[in-house]
C-alpha cells in the first residue's frame, strides 16, 4: 500500500472510534444530567416558602449541579401518595409527628433525610403578660383535634403549668397528672382558640390561625421552645426509604442545610418559622 492510503485508512479508523467514543460517553453524559433532576413536592404556599426554595434551588444548581422541580399540591394527603408511587423523588411539607401517622394508615415506607423548619406554637392571652400571672381556675383553649391538642398540652406542660404522663408521644387532657393551678382546658376547634381570646385567659394557636386572626406573635406569652418534647413537630425533607441513601438526595438536603437558608428564614419569616437542623431537641 502506499503512505497516502495508510493514512487514509488510519484516519477513517480514528473517525469511527471517534464517534463511537463520543456515542457512548454522549449518552452517559447525558443520562448523568438526567439523574441530576430532583422532583421535590411542596404544598402550593407562601411567597416566603417561595423565596425560601429559590435559594436552595440557588445553591443546589451552583453547588451540586442540581435542577430542583417542584410539583405543588394543594392537599396534604397527597404529597406522600405521590412519593411512594415515584411521581416525585422527595417531598418537603410535613412533620414527624404527621408522617407517622401517615405511615401507619397507608402502609408506605417514608422517612426523613434531613430536617428544615420548626414553625413554633404559642400561647397568647389578653389578660396577662406573663405565664407566672395565670391565677387558679383560669381557663387555657387549645385545639381539639388529636396532634394539635397535643402539642398545645406539651407547650403548656413546658411553661409549667401541667404535668403529663411520661413517655406519650400523643398526649389528651386525660394524661394531665399535675395541675397546681386548677386550670380549666377548653378544647376548641383549631381555627377557633385565637377568637376565644375575649372569653378565656389564655389560648394556645397555631401559627397560620394566629396570623388569620391578627395576632402579633412577637405578643406571645410562651414559645414552643426546642426540646425532645417538640422533635416530633420539626418538619423534614422526605424520601422513599429505600432511597435515602442516594448521593443526589442527600445533596439536596445539603444545599438546604445552609447558612443562605438559614438568612433567607430569618428574613420571610422573622422568628414565626425557625431553621430546625442542627438543633439540640434531647433536652
């Protein structure tokens, strides 16, 4: 053969392993960034949920080369359904205490992989200043549903003014094993304690009917504090458990366990919502 067909030759091979090379680590470059898509399910909320997500979508992009896609529903029963059939591969809206009920109803295998916020309950009253000023026979309202009745219990319990059976993890007026002060507990409606402000001493009120109400929070008498009574309220990102130990998920929960989140609470927010990772709740 002559030198001009050799290299003929020589050089149509390279063309063929070229694009053979380029065919194959193509696809795979391209599977990569498929895999680098997390489809995280909120509930369809708040301007400052919003502003919160844009700035961990920020540091997922930038950080981790993650494209975060949420998918908003608008009913709390169905963020789970939608992760344990794979219509999403996270989702970031509920606390454990809702998760293990949810569990146990639906038989589904979700666990958290990382904690985000702790939105605190409070006990407001137009009567005093202070929870040492409640008298005897005062009365408190709290919600009267089963998880929010509760948490309200464990919130008055912190104060000091109750004392509750030990090891519960859902406590009722049933449980009360100290009351030095007599105090009557009005069991309400959820979206009603705030308006019974006028009628009783005091009332325990979830964060979104106190706003509804026009409450001042910062008016407060008592805060949930953090403490392993309130673990069980923190809110978390969510995943299958047989995916929780996946690389990719595990950076999203790093990209939202940030300062820049953290700042971006604080701000929206101010003190109503509070960052929850990193927190000591054995106390």
């Amino acid at each position: 053969m002559s030198k001009v067909t050799n290299w003929v030759i020589a050089g149509a091979a390279v063309v063929v392993i070229g694009g053979i090379a380029y065919a194959s680590f193509g696809h795979k470059s391209s599977a990569k960034s498929e895999d680098k898509v997390v489809k995280v399910g909120i509930i369809a909320g708040s301007k400052q949920d919003t502003q919160i997500w844009d700035t961990v979508s920020k540091t997922a992009k930038d950080k981790y080369g993650i494209t975060l896609k949420f998918k908003q529903f608008s009913d709390y029963n169905q963020p789970n359904k939608a992760l344990a059939d794979g219509d999403i591969d996270v989702n970031a809206f509920q606390h454990y205490a809702f998760l293990d009920a949810s569990n146990k109803s639906t038989g589904n295998k979700i666990v958290s992989i990382g904690d985000t916020v702790i939105s605190p309950i409070r006990l407001y009253s137009n009567t005093y200043k202070k929870v040492s000023e409640f008298k005897t026979g005062d009365t408190i309202a709290v919600p009267n549903d089963a998880s929010n009745e509760s948490r309200a219990l464990y919130v008055l319990k912190s104060a000091g003014l109750i004392d509750l059976k030990a090891g519960l993890k859902t406590a009722t007026v049933k449980d009360i094993t100290k009351n030095p002060k007599s105090l009557k507990i009005k069991e309400l409606a959820a979206d009603q304690t705030a308006r019974a402000l006028s009628d009783v001493q005091g009332a325990v009120v979830n964060g979104t009917y106190a706003d509804t109400a026009g409450l001042d929070y910062k008016k407060a008498i008592f805060v949930e504090p953090i403490n392993k009574d309130s673990h069980q309220w923190v809110n978390f990102i969510a995943a299958n458990e047989k995916d929780k130990n996946k690389q990719v998920l595990k950076d999203v929960v790093k990209a939202y366990q940030t300062q820049a989140t953290k700042d971006t609470i604080k701000k929206v927010y101010d003190g109503v919502e509070l960052p929850a990772w990193g927190k000591d709740f054995t106390k």
